[in-house]
C-alpha cells in the first residue's frame, strides 16, 4: 500500500518497475494558489477547494508525482488537516487519501512456466492491480486450469476438480496445496464463473494470487523431476505431445 513521507514523496510499488518499491517525487509549485472553491491548475498540481458548513475550506490536493527509477507518472489525492493551506505542501497534512496507479506484488516465477501460462499470470496481477478482483480471480483459475492441461492432466472424463485430486495423487502437488488449488483458485473462480454476480474480497484474489504462483512452483521449479514423476504415472505433458 502507498505510503506518503514527510517530505511529501510516496512510496509505492511502480508498474514500470515490474512490481519494484519506488520513491514517486513530486515538483514544489510554482506559485502560491488563491482560495477558491473552483479547481486551480499549476505546475502539475491541481488543488480543489469544498467549501465546508462553517465557512471554512478543506484542502485536497491531487498531487502528480514521477518514479525515481522509471520516470513513470502517479496521482495523488491527498487530505489536508482544515484550514490549512495546499500550497504549504507537505506541512498541514492529513492523509493520503489514494494513489494511482500502484502494482501489486510481482510473484516469482520459474523460467520454466510456459508462455503463454506465464502471460496469463501477469495479465491476472494486472487485472488485482486495478482492482478489478473478479477478473483476476477468474485468470487465476484459467492459470490452474492450463497449469493441468500442459502436464497431461485435462481429459474428457476428468474436470478441474479430479485433475487437481490426480495431481496430488501422483504426488506432483501436496495435500496441503491440494486444498489450497480447490478453496482458493478453483471454487473463487467457479463462483465468478457460474454464479450471479457479487464482490469479490480483495483477500481473496490476493490468496488466489499466492497459491496459483505455488502450483506453478510445484510443476516447474525443477521442470527435469517434475517430468519424470509425470512421465512415471502415465502422464503425457507437453513437452512429450507431438508438434505441428
């Protein structure tokens, strides 16, 4: 989560950073703002005045802000303590009310996971990232689903859930990731999936994040004995399939 600093930078993760922490800076303004309860523009900065029921101002600025490392651009909202002034900035600060945009924790991903999964599983954090939380959790299930396609586990007469029982069967997947592929990836993007629609808690997509990244961990880590235990149970991953 964005922090701001005293000095008014925020820290932030940077998308431009590939999910790295940054120090997002900001340029002093250039000229002190007049009170108005109308938007005022300057030097990058936008400060918008509420009149409150008492007469009296309350400050909010939206603050552009650039990543140290990459050069990429943010905006800050933030809150002023009343009747202090914006253009004082940092001091009278209340808080940081958002700041946009922020990545999510990049996982780790072997070298091994296939493109096209790896693609998937970016396009998911993308997705969390903008708080679009029943997109990602339904990626997140696509992500286990091609996980047991590409290692020979999807067949006409098995579905998710047998594919996911025969994996941990074989020994390729725990008993507790078991559990873990089922309650958090699988039954959250089946609800997204099939049932009406409902918010989906942000926890939520963020434990389907780190148990999809495990799963891939589990198949690909050491890809060369994951594919003779597979190779072992009758299985025929990808890398056995005939190409055309």
């Amino acid at each position: 989560m964005a922090k701001l600093t005293q000095t008014g930078s925020i820290i932030a993760r940077c998308r431009g950073c590939e999910g790295g922490q940054s120090t997002f800076e900001w340029t002093p303004f250039l000229s002190d703002p007049r009170y108005n309860p109308v938007p005022v523009k300057q030097g990058g900065q936008v400060i918008h005045l509420e009149k409150c029921d008492n007469g009296s101002f309350v400050n909010t600025l939206y603050l552009l802000l650039r990543c140290a490392g990459c050069g990429r651009g943010g905006l800050a909202a933030i809150k002023f303590i009343p009747d202090q002034h914006a253009h004082n900035y940092p001091h009278g600060v209340d808080r940081l009310l958002w700041f946009y945009p922020e990545a999510c924790d990049r996982l780790r991903l072997p070298l091994a996971v296939p493109d096209g999964i790896r693609h998937e599983f970016r396009e998911a954090e993308h997705c969390l990232e903008a708080g679009c939380f029943r997109a990602a959790a339904a990626l997140f299930r696509s992500v286990l689903d091609k996980t047991m396609r590409a290692n020979g586990y999807k067949t006409k007469a098995m579905d998710l859930y047998k594919q996911i029982e025969a994996a941990a069967s074989d020994g390729v997947i725990t008993e507790p990731r078991k559990r873990r592929a089922h309650d958090d990836i699988r039954v959250l993007g089946n609800d997204v999936l099939h049932d009406e629609w409902d918010q989906v808690p942000e926890e939520a997509v963020e434990a389907a994040h780190h148990y999809a990244q495990r799963v891939l961990e589990d198949f690909y880590d050491d890809r060369p004995t994951t594919l003779a235990q597979l190779r072992g149970k009758g299985r025929v991953p990808d890398e056995d399939k005939p190409t055309t």
